[in-house]
C-alpha cells in the first residue's frame, strides 16, 4: 500500500538536485501525484519533472523557478501550489555553502549571502506553508489511528547544525544551526494544530555541494576516515528516511533535528 495517498501534495524547493531531487523521486514511487517543484534553475526544473514522470506517468508537476530568499516570490509560489487544492508534505531543502574563509576575513555581504538563503528562505518557506496548512481542515490519519493532521514540514539542516565539524564555514554554521531551532520552535507552537516539523541533519552525502577536485581530495579522504560506516551518504538515503518521516506513519515525531550521517555524530 502505497503511503500516500492520490489526493496528497508534496512541495519541495531545491528540488532540481541532490536531497530534494532525490526526496521529489521517493515520494512520487511513494504514492504522490501531485507536487510543486521549487528550485533557481527553471532548465534544471523540466529534467526534474521528467524524471518524475518516468516513475509514474499520472504525476502532475509545478514548476516553479523561485529565489526562496525573496519573501514576495515565496509566498507567490506557496499561493500557486494551492491550485491542487491543499498542501500536505514540505521539503525545505534549497541552500548553499558561502565562501569559506576564517571570520577575520568575511564581510557582511558574505554572511547575508548565506543567511538569506539558508536561514530566512527556510523560515519564508516554512511560514508560506504554515498558513496555507492553518487554511486546510484537519483530516483523517492514513494509518487509522485515532488523530488528525493538517501536513508535515522536513527543514533540512546539516552535520553543521549541531557541531562546527567543517573549518572556516561559519556563515553556514551560523544558519544551520539557526533551521535546528526555527524547527524546534514553531513544532512546539503549531503541534496543537495538526502540524508537524522537523529537520534533518545530513552528514556527508554525495550531492553536487561536494567539491571533490584534485586539490581538495585530501580533505574529503580525512573526513570519510572520521565516517564509522566509511563511507559517503547517497540522497536516497536521506530520501527514503524522508518518506518516512513526512507519512502519517511518523504521526508522534515533530520537532526532532535527525542525523543521517553515518554514525559520525555518534563520536
């Protein structure tokens, strides 16, 4: 039994690549037919709605080519989404890596460069959806157990939101750290209301953030040596973890910052 059902709608920004390409993928062979794609790159957009469509050929897309760091363009994409009808299931997944560089040597564009997009475009997203779940009525869980839920919300964090694992990143520290208590927050205030959110903390996973090139495959060697699975992470991985967590079947988990690192944190 599929753990969607058809009438369920996913909304996914970065969803041209990496994790939420990969989490778009899942929940569509998961049993979603209808979802929003969010991403800067409207070209990267059409492949990802193919690939979609590959798996399922019932599956009707959106694709919405959005800065998430604009609030007006936000908000225009969540309204959008709703001609389906309703929302059910959130990946906040757009972001980037900044310039690395010791804090003596940042400046103030540097660091607003990367808490636009990491920390103030998860929390635009974020409310845009919350209030089009306020707008919903609370519907029956697939389960069959005896609650309701209004939709799920996955704000994808980082290794980086609970330690300072990477030198010289600290823009990106700084915001990833600040999704784990974004989603610590509005889980406690909205968890009355059907809501649920939580964020995931993904440890080395092989998406196109990583820069593997001839000069910095030292570095990336001697982080996979402190990995105890000794090895990279696959956005499948992180995909069918997602699935899971944004279905009805994880109806009592909200509010949780989830590692998928490969035991990395655990030492």
């Amino acid at each position: 039994m599929p753990d969607f059902s058809p009438e369920s709608v996913a909304f996914i920004t970065g969803a041209a690549s990496g994790i939420g390409l990969s989490v778009a993928r899942r929940l569509v062979a998961d049993g979603i037919k209808k979802i929003a794609l969010i991403d800067l790159n409207a070209d990267a957009l059409t492949e990802a709605s193919n690939s979609l469509t590959e798996i399922d050929a019932s599956v009707t897309t959106l694709r919405l080519a959005v800065d998430v760091s604009k609030e007006e363009l936000v908000d225009k994409a969540a309204e959008t989404a709703e001609k389906f009808g309703r929302i059910d299931v959130c990946l906040n997944a757009a972001g980037i890596a900044g310039r690395a560089a010791g804090l003596a040597d940042l400046t103030v564009g540097d660091l607003d460069k990367v808490l636009d997009v990491n920390l103030k475009g998860v929390w635009f997203c974020e409310r845009a959806q919350i209030r089009q779940f306020l707008k919903q009525e609370m519907r029956d869980l697939s389960t069959g157990l005896p609650f309701k839920t209004r939709g799920s919300i996955i704000n994808v964090g980082s290794l980086i939101s609970l330690r300072a694992v990477v030198p010289r990143l600290s823009s990106y520290t700084i915001a990833k750290h600040g999704v784990v208590g974004l989603t610590k927050q509005d889980a406690a205030d909205y968890a009355s209301q059907g809501i649920r959110v939580n964020c995931f903390c993904p440890g080395w996973i092989k998406t196109g953030i990583i820069d593997v090139r001839p000069e910095t495959e030292k570095y990336y060697e001697s982080v996979l040596a402190r990995v105890p699975m000794g090895r990279w992470g696959e956005p499948e991985e992180v995909a069918y973890f997602a699935s899971f967590v944004l279905s009805d079947k994880a109806s009592f988990i909200t509010g949780a910052s989830l590692s998928i690192d490969g035991a990395l944190s655990a030492h």
